[in-house]
C-alpha cells in the first residue's frame, strides 16, 4: 500500500542507497563472482546479471570497480 514514491523514499532511508544503486550493485557482484569462478563469456555474464547487451554490461561495470570486466580477470 505503498506509491512508488514512498516505497522509494522508505527504501532509501533504510538501505542507504536508492532500489536502483542496490540492484546494481547486487548484478555487479554476482558478476564480478562469475568472472572469477567460471569461464563463461563475458556476454552470458551481462545476461545472466540481467544485461541486454554486453557493452552496457561492460560500462557499467567499469563505472562501478574502475576496470572493464577483461582488464578485472587479468
């Protein structure tokens, strides 16, 4: 019985970050763990952590840890 805008508000004072910022950062360390326990593509790793597409994966998790996910394997 919430609006998106309270549940919003509500989740950002509990977690400290918006619902957006955690999902990222629940894919990016689901990510980071696949690349570094499994050999899979980098592609089936942006889809499996809900990327459409690989280069918005690979943005976005060079945002996030300041390497591309090829330079974070080396």
């Amino acid at each position: 019985c919430l609006s998106p805008t309270q549940l919003k508000k509500l989740f950002k004072a509990q977690m400290g970050t918006s619902v957006f910022g955690y999902i990222t950062q629940a894919r990016m360390e689901k990510a980071k763990t696949l690349l570094v326990h499994t050999d899979y593509p980098i592609a089936l790793i942006a889809e499996k952590v809900g990327y459409l597409s690989a280069s918005s994966f690979s943005r976005r998790f060079s945002e996030h840890f300041g390497l591309s996910p090829k330079a974070f394997l080396r």
